[in-house]
C-alpha cells in the first residue's frame, strides 16, 4: 500500500510542478514513446531472466504493493506455534511430535496457523529440520549447517528478482535516449514543415528522455529496492527460526528457546518479553485446564 502511495506522490510533485509552471500536460501524453521504453524495457527484463525468475518477480511486486508480511504479530505467532510444539516434544519426547512434523496439514499444532502452512518454503524449513532431530545422527553444530546451507540458498534466489527488476531500472533511461533519439530521426524528416509540427515532433522526442528517467528513479527502482526490502525481513524471520530450533535442540527448555528467538527479531518489528509470555501462556492455559 505504501508502495502505491510512494508512486501516486511521486507524479503528483512532478506533475503539479509542471502545472504550477503554466506546463500543457497534454504535451506529456506520447503513448508511442511510453510503448517504445515500457515495451523494451520489459523485453530486456524477459530476455534476460530465465521464467522462474519473472514469476518471482511478478509474486514479489504484488507483496510489494499488498505491504509487509512481517508484522510483529507473525512473530508473536511464529513463536507461539513453536512454544506450543516444544512443549509437546517436552512432554511425550520428539517421536510425539512426529507426526505433525510428518504431516503438517493435519496437525493439531500446525493447523491453527495458515499462514504458515501456506508458505511452503518456511513450513518445509520448520519440518525438515525437526525431521533431522527426531531421527537423531546429527549433532546441533550439523543441523546448524543444514538450516544455513537451506537459508543462503533461498536468499540467494529470492534476492535474483529485486535484482533483475534493479536491472530493468537501470535499463529505462538508456531506452528514453532510444526513444528520444527516434523522435529526433522523425523530426528530422519533417524539417520544412510549419513551425509548429516541428516542435511538437522535438517536444515528444524530449519526453521520451523524461519518462526514461522517471521510470527508472520514480517507480521501478524504488519498487526494487522495496523488494529488496521484503527479501532480506523475509531472511530475517528463517533467522529467527533457525535461533529458536537450534536453542531447543541443544536442550533449552521451550521458553528459553523462546526468549532467545525473541531477541533475534528485528528491532521494529520485536514484541516484548511480556508480549510473547502472554500470548503463549494464553496459548497453554486452556490445554493445562483441560487435563486438570
């Protein structure tokens, strides 16, 4: 939604400042300059950028424009849930939470949380690792090294579409000079015309420049960096896992291992001490009244 704002603020100044100037706004309507770079810029982008890479891009700009994901009541849950299956495990041993890790989708702990069930990159980080734990053969140092090689190589993909969309922003004022130069070529054709055919051509060539430039530092870079953004708070909160799971697994008990998540999260968006303790105590208290 900022995105969105960011964007509308953005033509709002440069055009009310171009207004405030006496400026003939219907000078800036070119549609076959904005095909000519919108057109090949997005062909830059496709020919560069194997498919896999474009639908990530496609994914990351409408979780760009939606907002960020990671509020710190996803934290507070993500923590929840993992207290809430800590403390199984504590109770009836890793074999009791087998099959929740063995079938997620069904389990009575996992399935209060959609979201994360939704997000089969992050259910499948959280699973696959408690899988290595409840099988045993693996120190802690060796399932840390599996949730790090698992957590560069996400990041590492996930980063290649802000980095394409970086790309195509670096593209669009090199093809406002093409267009530019292509209104120069027609109005050379023309030179002889009346005065004024002559100058509307020059001043269409000239906006072609302008939209080149605008795209790029007015809405496609910013809207890369945005998703550059949104990749790293999304890297942040495999972190947070990977502290959490990793306290656990060295025999921390589940608030300990809790409480040192917590501290990893990042600092706008990190509940505090009595923020996750009430949510998971809130989360137990029915559970302990119903075995009393």
């Amino acid at each position: 939604m900022f995105a969105i704002i960011g964007i509308v603020i953005v033509f709002g100044a440069v055009l009310g400042g171009f207004l405030m100037e006496k400026g003939p706004l219907l000078v800036l309507m070119q549609p076959s300059e904005f095909l000519i770079i919108a057109g090949a810029a997005v062909g830059t982008l496709v020919s560069a950028n194997p498919i896999y890479v474009l639908k990530r891009i496609a994914g990351g700009l409408v979780s760009v424009l939606k907002g960020a994901t990671n509020s710190k009541q996803r934290y507070i849950d993500l923590l929840k849930m993992m207290y809430t299956l800590f403390n199984k495990a504590r109770k009836e041993g890793l074999a009791g939470i087998e099959s929740d890790i063995e079938e997620p989708e069904k389990s009575a702990v996992f399935s209060k949380y959609p979201e994360f069930l939704k997000n089969h990159h992050v259910r499948d980080f959280v699973c696959d690792t408690m899988r290595m734990a409840i099988i045993g053969g693996a120190s802690a140092f060796d399932l840390d090294q599996m949730m790090e090689i698992d957590m560069d190589v996400h990041h590492a993909g996930a980063t290649e579409s802000a980095t394409a969309l970086s790309t195509m922003a670096d593209s669009l004022p090199g093809m406002g000079i093409v267009a530019a130069v292509l209104g120069v070529v027609v109005t050379m054709s023309s030179l002889g015309g009346p005065p004024e055919e002559i100058g509307h051509k020059v001043a269409a060539a000239l906006v072609g420049t302008f939209l080149g430039i605008l795209l790029c530092y007015g809405v496609v870079g910013p809207l890369g960096a945005n998703l550059s953004k949104l990749v790293d708070n999304e890297h942040a909160s495999y972190h947070v896992l990977r502290v959490v799971m990793l306290a656990f697994i060295k025999g921390m008990s589940p608030s300990l291992a809790i409480e040192m998540a917590r501290r990893a999260i990042p600092e706008h968006v990190r509940p505090t001490f009595k923020e996750v303790d009430t949510a998971c105590r809130r989360k137990e208290e029915p559970a302990a009244a119903a075995a009393a």
